[in-house]
C-alpha cells in the first residue's frame, strides 16, 4: 500500500478533531467520493487516567444517514490504562463504502484525555 504524491494530491480529513472524550463519541460522517487509493489515517489519544481506555475504529455506510458498519481493518488498538497512544492504520477507500465515521468509546471511571483521528486522502481529481 503506497500513498503516492503527498504534497499536492493531499487532503487532510477530520474524523474527531482533537476533542476531550469522557464517553462514547461518534465523529461527522466524511463522504470519500473524490479519493482514491490508499487512506493513512492516525490516531493520536492522551493518556486518560488510571484505568481508563480508548477504543477507536472506522465504520461506513452507503449513505450519510444509513447504518454504519465496522471497516475491515479500521480498528485501531485499543488504548491502555493511563498511556497514551500514537498509530497509523490503512485502508482503501476503493474497498469501504462511501461514507466514513470514526467512534471512539472511552471506558473506565472518569475517562478525560484529549482524542483526535486525522486521515490522509488523495484526491481523484487534482
């Protein structure tokens, strides 16, 4: 898997903006219409406190209202207790369906880090 001519055909999607995450958070869906190839998405979670955890995985729909489903391959690894956490996963969006969410689901008592998940497209059309 090759993400080729990052600088000019590169598009940075914002699944979870860097938000402070205390339960389950489901991210705006991002319509992958105009990629093509290989997705780089990156995970980059703070340490939550004493047994707190993050998982963090794709889904995607046909359509933006529809009924998400987990992406083969989107799961991130799970987060563990009090350490942070800095990752990189691929897919191809030739190989998901349209529309992509991102849900991280914090466990444990008091979750309080800060999350974000950031993807590295290129555009179909440059």
């Amino acid at each position: 898997m090759t993400i080729h001519n990052l600088g000019s055909k590169t598009t940075i999607l914002g699944f979870i903006p860097n938000d402070v995450v205390t339960a389950t958070k489901t991210g705006s869906a991002i319509d992958l219409t105009n990629y093509e190839g290989d997705m780089v998405v990156l995970l980059d979670a703070e340490a939550g406190g004493a047994g707190v955890t993050y998982a963090v995985k794709l889904t995607a729909s046909d359509t933006s209202g529809g009924t998400y489903t987990d992406v083969t391959g989107g799961a991130f690894t799970t987060t563990t207790a009090n350490t942070l956490l800095l990752e990189k996963i691929f897919v191809n969006v030739t190989d998901i369906k349209r529309f992509v969410k991102v849900v991280v689901t914090a466990a444990g008592t008091s979750p309080l880090g800060a999350v974000s998940v950031i993807g590295l497209a290129s555009n179909k059309y440059s």
